[in-house]
C-alpha cells in the first residue's frame, strides 16, 4: 500500500531536501502541535467585530506572506 502524505507539499520537501517518512512525520506534528493551541487562542477573534473585518485583513496578510518570498528572491537577484 502506497503511503499519502498529509499535504502534497511534504512530498515536494521530502524529495529536495531528503526528508525520511519520520522526519515529515515530526514536520507534520509540530504544525498540528502549533495549529490547536493558535486556534483555541484566537477562534473566537471575530465574535466580535464580525467576520467580515477578519476576513479583509487575514485576506490582506495572507497576500503580503504569500509574495514576500518573491519579494525576497527579487531582490537577491537584483543584489547579486
């Protein structure tokens, strides 16, 4: 039986960085270890200005987090 992993993503890891099954294993735990305690923090964050506020700037930081890698790698090359 062909083993899944968790995203498709540790798969892409376990192949460039040579990740063994334990190691994505341990990869995946520390983010289900992260995820609860930051869920059972701030889950009830919109209970009160509502979700759509929460909604726009998660929406806005997700969009800065998601391209500031490329950000980043733009100005490497442009240093380099």
């Amino acid at each position: 039986m062909r083993r899944v992993p968790a995203t498709p993503l540790y798969a892409v890891y376990a192949r460039q960085l040579g990740f063994s099954t334990v190691v994505l294993a341990l990869v995946f735990a520390v983010y289900v270890l992260a995820l609860i305690p930051a869920l059972l923090a701030v889950g009830q964050l919109p209970d009160r200005p509502g979700r759509q506020p929460v909604i726009a700037d998660s929406t806005q930081v997700a969009e800065i987090r998601t391209f500031e890698p490329l950000h980043t790698y733009a100005l490497d090359c442009v240093c380099q």
